[in-house]
C-alpha cells in the first residue's frame, strides 16, 4: 500500500494540477504505458548533486506488454534486470524497478523522449531524483573519446566520506579505445558493473541498478599516470572522495577475518520468523538441518551484493542440496514491520526462484544484527556468509560478497565456496 500511494502521489505531481490521474488496469493500462515506452534501446540521466548519472535500457514488448531491461556493462559482459511490473496512472507509467523497493514515474517530454523521477520508497525519508530518457542508440557517456591515457589495471584506492572516515578498496579498470569498465572492491563487496569512457585525463563511470545510482569520476595527477583521485556520488545525496595509485598487488584484508565470533562461542543460537508465516520459525537446531552442512546467508533484498549472491546460491542449492547441504536465507530489511520485511523478501524470493528458506532477521543495521545474533562479534555488513558443519558449529565466516561484474574475483569467490563447502561436506 505504501509503494501504490507514493507512486500515485509522484504521478500526480508529474500530471499537474488540472488533470486528476485515473489508475488503468488490465489492458487500457498496458495500452497506455506502451504509449510512453517505445520498443529498443533508450539512454537516461539522473539528476543529483549538480551531476548527471546516466544509464541505458531497453524496452521490448512481451505478451503484449512494455518490460523494461536495465542494461549494465562491467568486466565480465552486460547485466540485465526485467522489469515488468509497469503500470499507468493519469498520463504517467510507474516502472517498478526489479526487487527494490523503488520505481521510475515518467511521462512524454516530446516524441521518443521522457521526464519524471526516480523514487526511493525505501529510504528514511524516501525521496525522488529527476530523469529524462530519450530513445535510441545512445554512448552512456556522451562527448569526445581520447584513446590513449591510460586507466586499465589494478588500483590501490582509499575512500573517504564527509566526516573524513576512510575505507579501503581495490579498483580494476579494463580499456578499450576510450571506453572503461571496471569495478571498485571493497571488505564489504563490490559496487558491481561500472562502464563509462576516459576523456582526456579523466575517467566517468556510472551504474543504476534502479535500487542504486552511481557515479564515479577519477583524474589523473599531471605527468603521473599512476595517480588518480575523484569524486563518487550515490543517488541524491550521497558523496565521497577517493584516492589510488597504480598497483598490480593491491588487495583488500583477508574476508574470512573481519567478522567472528565471541570468545567462547562456537555455535549461533537464533529463532527467526519465515517470511511465508509469521508462526513457523526456522533455527538452525531444526530437525530439517540436523546432520547437514548449513550456509547461513546474512542480506537483505535492498542490497546489491546480496542480489549477487542470491544468483549465485539458488541454482548452486538446487545442484547440491541431495549431497547433505541446507541454506538459510536471513534478511535484515529496511522496516521493523514484519509484514513490509516479509513482502520484500518474498518479492526476493519470488525473482530469484529462492528454493532454500528464508526468514526475517531484523531491521537492516549492524546493531540489528548485532542484538539478534549476539555470538558474533564485529559484524561489518551484508552479505555475510556463515558456514556451519554437520555438528552445527560455526566453521567459517566470510565479509561481503565479490559478485559477478568483478571478472575473475567472482571466479575465486566462487571457488572459495565450494571449497569451504566441499571440506566440511567430507568429514
């Protein structure tokens, strides 16, 4: 209820005062947003910051029917998120964007051309973003292209936010002809399909997944090509400051250090609400888990590394689970209401094909966490990935996820996993 009235009220605003919006269903408003949303490729921008966060999307026609594909290039080819649930109101069409809590309102700017905002109905206080979009093969970046600076490799980088904290991360760039893709790696994940250009001695990259949107801007120093520095920019208000320097070694902290346990705990003991039935709990000691290898998934569908590993563990769960392995999902949503922290997850599951269970940890902070899991000490942030052997003993626990628009990271991501999983599997 509360995403259908924001999005109403959103469209109200885009419609004006004189035209009072109607909600359309079944055919007149498939008919209707179909008018907005012409079949093939379209570039937009987000507006924020006093800069221009642009994306690509394609609209196809499925069973009569605008679905809109968020397009996202990165190291290891293009992502695309299906969105579908597309609905009209008034003169405006609301693109409900994958599993976040968020949506596009729109409305024609002129022919083939679109302005609106992207609405964030997840955040404290959500909050909308201007956008227009245009159809038509369109660069991401626009502007001129310089072939010859170099970006590509690994960087030795360190953000900073606007309380001065800092945190390390390691940048991977590949290059062609002027045109980046890349990511940027953290001890919490990764900030997925980055792509852009270098123009002259600077590089522009950006993402939106419709959950988020970023942009990344880096220069080089004059006459050193090994040094570069920037501005990131996350959705409307979000800003950091960064620094790197060219080098192959870079590394982040081991991921299997940062979060543990407690001294003189080895097992955790929690009793969680399943997202289909706020009376059927799931613990871990359940007859269901007795005797089997348990990987316990920390996330949230707000979050895009989880996303990633949400991917990655649903078709793994279904080729493995005959071999005495069991995945419990525990999701720490946006809201403290059971049933809004139920639905989200639901949507998750519902997208992805979750076959394993899932149930609602809490509210989505470290503290939350904290309080509901109190064997762990340090928890840093989601995912979290926790690995319990056949006696239920925590055996492993891994900080973030490196999912897959990080090229190779995501092959030995993987083959971390499995061998984790493989070795307690065995005894």
């Amino acid at each position: 209820m509360k995403s259908f009235c924001l999005a109403l009220l959103a469209a109200t605003l885009l419609a004006g005062c004189n035209s009072a919006p109607t909600t359309g269903s079944g055919e007149t408003a498939a008919t209707s947003a179909a008018a907005l949303l012409t079949p093939g490729p379209w570039r937009g921008e987000l507006a924020t910051q006093g800069q221009a966060i642009p994306f690509l999307f394609e609209v196809k026609t499925e069973a009569g029917k605008p679905v809109v594909y968020l397009l996202n290039k990165g190291l290891n080819g293009e992502e695309r998120l299906r969105c579908d649930e597309i609905s009209a109101a008034g003169d405006s069409a609301t693109i409900k964007l994958h599993v976040f809590d968020a949506a596009l309102v729109v409305r024609a700017d002129g022919k083939n051309k679109l302005k609106g905002v992207w609405v964030k109905y997840d955040s404290k206080t959500p909050y909308r973003v201007p956008l227009t979009a245009a159809a038509g093969e369109q660069p991401l970046f626009k502007g001129s292209k310089a072939n010859g600076t170099p970006f590509a490799g690994t960087w030795k980088t360190e953000f900073k936010d606007e309380t001065g904290k800092t945190y390390p991360a390691v940048g991977i760039f590949k290059q062609t002809d002027g045109g980046v893709t890349g990511t940027f790696l953290t001890t919490t994940g990764d900030y997925r399909y980055l792509a852009g250009q270098a123009d002259g001695s600077t590089m522009r990259l950006s993402t939106f997944d419709g959950g988020h949107g970023f942009l990344f801007i880096g220069k080089l120093a004059a006459g050193t090509p090994t040094s570069l520095s920037g501005d990131y920019y996350s959705g409307k208000t979000g800003h950091e400051t960064w620094t790197a320097t060219l080098d192959p070694t870079a590394k982040l902290p081991d991921a299997d250090t940062l979060t543990y346990l407690k001294k003189g705990e080895s097992r955790l003991n929690f009793t969680f609400p399943s997202i289909e039935d706020k009376g059927r709990s799931i613990s871990p000691t359940d007859a269901k888990y007795k005797g089997k290898v348990v990987v316990l998934q920390i996330m949230g569908s707000w979050c895009p590394n989880c996303m990633d590993e949400t991917g990655y563990l649903v078709p793994w769960y279904e080729q493995n689970k005959a071999r005495g392995v069991e995945i419990i999902g525990l999701g720490y949503e946006r809201s403290s209401d059971y049933q809004q922290a139920a639905s989200r997850l639901l949507k998750m599951k519902d997208r992805y094909k979750v076959g394993y269970d899932l149930a609602v940890g809490g509210v989505s902070n470290k503290d939350s966490v904290a309080a509901s899991l109190p064997q762990l000490a340090k928890f840093l942030g989601f995912p979290t990935t926790i690995f319990l052997d056949k006696k239920g003993v925590v055996r492993s626990i891994r900080t973030g996820f490196s999912g897959p628009g990080t090229g190779q990271y995501y092959e030995d991501e993987k083959a971390h996993f499995n061998r984790i999983v493989d070795k307690l599997l065995k005894e």
